[in-house]
C-alpha cells in the first residue's frame, strides 16, 4: 500500500518546496492582517511578523530553481508536440 502524507517517498523535492511556499504564504499574509487589524503592542511582534514574509522570498528562489532544474532534466515529449514543447519553453 502506498504511503499517504506529505512526506511521502514520491514527493519531489519541487513539490515539497511548492507546499513550503504556499503554507508560508498563508503564514505572511494571516500575520500582515493580524498585525492590520489587531495591533498587537508587543515588542517582539515588530521581528516576528516579517518573517514568514522572508520565507516566502526564500520558498519562490528555491522553487523557481528546482523547478527549472527539474524542467531542464525532463526529456521533451515524441512524435509531433516537439515544435509545441520547444516553443513553449
């Protein structure tokens, strides 16, 4: 039976670094309303906030690079989708 979760074996390094980024993304953005609407007074919150903003930059480098990588490395379909592939990359 195959393993279900999202540390499964066949999870490419591309996918996992695509959840990393859309969970990080959450993150910023429930942090940028929680710092909008509740305005929280403490002093750490001024540190804490921008953080999953800097994960967010950090998850799209690393994402757009593996995925290149991973592009790169896949060999282009047969028969006549060739020029289609070619033109599309």
């Amino acid at each position: 039976m195959a393993e279900t979760g999202p540390f499964r074996p066949s999870a490419s390094a591309v996918q996992l670094s695509g959840r990393l980024l859309c969970r990080s993304l959450a993150a910023a953005m429930a942090s940028a309303a929680a710092d909008a609407f509740l305005d929280p007074r403490a002093d750490w919150w001024g540190v804490v906030w921008p953080a999953p903003w800097w994960l967010v930059g950090v998850t799209a480098l690393a994402w757009a690079v593996l995925r290149a990588r991973e592009k790169a490395h896949r060999p282009p379909p047969r028969g006549s989708a060739r020029g289609d592939w070619e033109q599309a990359a």
